[in-house]
C-alpha cells in the first residue's frame, strides 16, 4: 500500500498511501486521511477549567499539519468529582463551552475536524477544586503513585464508593458535557472508557468490589459505560459522532490484562458493538502486539472482530511502517498518535514531503506535561542548536 513520490532534491521515497486514503468517521462526515491525533493530558486550561488561546495555537497546528482528525486531552464533565487533574479543561458550564469555541473554530479553519473527550477521573482524580474526596465504584485504594507531571504527589486517596445517586449524576456529567460539546461546534465527543478513569474502574474487578446492578459479572461492570453511551446519543443530534475508547492498561496500572483475556474482548466489545456509538478507539502500548500473550491477534483486531463502526487504534504507531501495517492487515481503519504528534505538529505533512521523524523528546512534558513548558523546552533547545552552529563555524574559520 506505498506509493512513489519524487520530490524536488531528486530523491524518492515510499509514502504509505493507505495512510492518505479519505474515509468517513460516519455517514456524512469523512476525514481526509486515516492520521488522528491522541487525545493527551496537557493541564494547560485556566484555573477555572477555560480552554485558552495557546490551546487554539496548539490544536489548531494539528490540523494545519495535515492530521484528518484531532481529539483533545480529557476534559471533566461535571463540577463534582469528575475532574482529575489541576487546570484541565471542563465542559461542565456554559463559560466553559463557550472558551472551547476559538480551538474548535481554529481548527475548523485548517481543515480538520475535532472530537471533545469526556472523562471523568473517578479515584484516580489528584487535583480538582470542586471536592476534597474522591469517587470510585468501591472503596479500594488505587495503586500506584500520582503522577507528578500533572502536579500530583505521593499515593491516590481512598476513594468513597458511589451511591445510586452518585452514579446517575455522572451519568448526567457525560450527557449535559456532550450537548455543551456539540453547542461549541465539535464535530464529536469520544467517551473515555480506558486508562484505570471511572468508566473503567467499574469495569476492573479488583476496583469494583459492588454487590448491586453495577457489579460482579462481566455484564454489570459493563453497564456503567452503556448508561453513558445511551445517555450521550440521547442528549445530542443524530449526525454528531459519537465515540468510545477502550484500553487493558492504566495511568496507574500499565501492564494489566482482563481476565478473561479473548472472552472478555469479545464480550465487552461484542457490548459495545450493539450501542448508538459511531467509532471504538483502543489503546495498547504497542497497538500492533498480540493483546494476550505471546501469539493472537492485536486488541484493535479483536475490537474490529465485533464491532461494524471505524476502529482507531493507538499505541507507539509513529513509525509510519507500523502505522501502515495495521491498515494493512485490516486490524484498524485510522491511527493515532501521541509521541508522534507531540513531537511534530506536522507529522502528517512531514509523511508526505518524505522528510524524517525525530524521536520523542521526554522533556517536552517534564517537569510539567503542559504547554508553557513544552514551548520553554524548545525554546531552550534551539538556543542550544543555534550556539552549536555559530561554534562550529568559528571552527571552521579558524
């Protein structure tokens, strides 16, 4: 699926063509190319939870580099304990809609189209304003540590098992967020179902200890999620996308596999596959690895066994030949990157111009995973390079 491209210098270079084939997300909205960027925890949002005007520069350089698609970072759905993290953006109010406008119109104006994440970070939530306890499906301590890019320390706090009422205000956090989502112009909301977020706790075993509807088989962990699903195709239009991520590993568990390893995936997206959803975004450290052991098929391959809808997939595909092959071998119908995006803007342009990638530089999000440091360390980077070059030419004058 390559084709040749001869560009100015003489040279030539495969470019994975597949990569650049248009396909619709859904009926009536087509992308341009199969490249879509990840959604990533940048805490760059005002204290009050605003989308900013370096958030439009940011999302808007995404589109202008050529990614068909862009779906932000979490953004907290409710003004109780959904939010996770210190200056994360929310779509919890109407002030908060409406600062999401100038990104979605940015990037609207490169080309490209834009999906809100919804998240709500449950137990796992180290910094929200609006609470001074957390929430989860049990009472049972996280593992792991906070993470510290996103301002947190030391271990996560008990967290207090939901009530009944509890879940249905979520439940509602999602719906309300997604109807704000599509009054800002997003073309779409993804809700996030992976990573160790609330969505997910409910559906891990070792997290969810609850006797009710909610716990204990497979098909009660999964209802949590179906509520929500159902809850945002009802609150938005027919046309407005609807999507679903999914992933075994979390931000505090990263190697964890689902018991009932290729049962469990046809179960669980076999559920997911009967919803009002509009595309399944799942996530692996390495997209293209067999989901259980050494032998099998990808967790993106076993998500597209079940479901009819795009499966996006996500996990180290910066490297176009890796990114290439899941198209190839039909395991996905779109890639996303994070790396990748993070480290060019134009990753998508770069492909096509047959120029090379550089390799991810972890200083972009350390000590803070946030924009303003992201702009310090490159600024700080090309100081560098620029001193390099005047020494080398002294050296060569001398």
């Amino acid at each position: 699926m390559s084709a040749l491209i001869n560009h100015p210098a003489g040279d030539t270079q495969a470019v994975p063509a597949g990569l650049f084939a248009p396909l619709p997300l859904k009926k009536g909205l087509s992308l341009s190319n199969r490249l879509v960027v990840a959604p990533m925890t940048r805490v760059s949002a005002t204290a009050e939870g605003h989308a900013t005007e370096q958030m439009a520069d940011y999302y808007g350089a995404f589109a202008a580099g050529g990614f068909g698609l862009v779906i932000t970072e979490g953004i907290y759905t409710d003004k109780a304990h959904a939010q996770g993290y210190l200056f994360q953006p929310g779509l919890a109010d109407e002030a908060q809609r409406d600062a999401w406008r100038g990104v979605v119109d940015r990037v609207h104006a490169h080309g490209g189209r834009i999906v809100a994440q919804l998240m709500h970070a449950g137990a796992l939530s180290q910094g929200n304003p609006y609470r001074n306890t957390t929430q989860g499906p049990s009472a049972v301590l996280p593992k792991g540590q906070q993470m510290a890019f996103y301002r947190g320390e030391g271990a996560y706090r008990m967290p207090e098992a939901m009530s009944d009422e509890d879940i249905l205000q979520a439940v509602e956090g999602f719906a309300h967020a997604a109807r704000r989502a599509q009054e800002a112009g997003f073309d779409g909301v993804e809700i996030h179902g992976a990573n160790g977020y609330l969505l997910d706790q409910f559906l891990t075993t070792h997290t969810n200890l609850r006797k009710d509807r909610y716990g204990g088989s497979l098909e009660n962990r999964l209802r949590l999620t179906v509520d929500v699903i159902e809850a945002v195709r009802r609150a938005t239009t027919e046309g407005f996308v609807v999507g679903v991520r999914s992933s075994q590993g979390k931000v505090n568990d990263f190697t964890h596999k689902w018991e009932g390893a290729e049962a469990d995936a046809a179960q669980i997206y076999g559920t997911l596959g009967a919803l009002p959803i509009d595309y399944l975004h799942v996530t692996e450290f390495e997209a293209w690895r067999p989901a259980f052991g050494e032998r099998g098929r990808s967790l993106a391959a076993l998500a597209r066994r079940h479901v009819s809808v795009p499966v996006l997939a996500n996990g180290s595909l910066h490297d176009p030949a890796q990114a290439e092959g899941m198209l190839a071998r039909e395991e996905a119908d779109f890639v996303s990157l994070g790396r990748g995006a993070l480290t060019h803007a134009d990753w998508p342009a770069r492909l096509r111009a047959g120029k090379g990638h550089e390799a991810f530089d972890r200083g972009l999000l350390a000590p803070i995973a946030d924009l303003a440091n992201a702009v310090r360390h490159r600024e700080a980077r090309h100081r560098l390079a620029e001193g390099d070059a005047v020494a080398r030419s002294a050296l060569r004058t001398t």
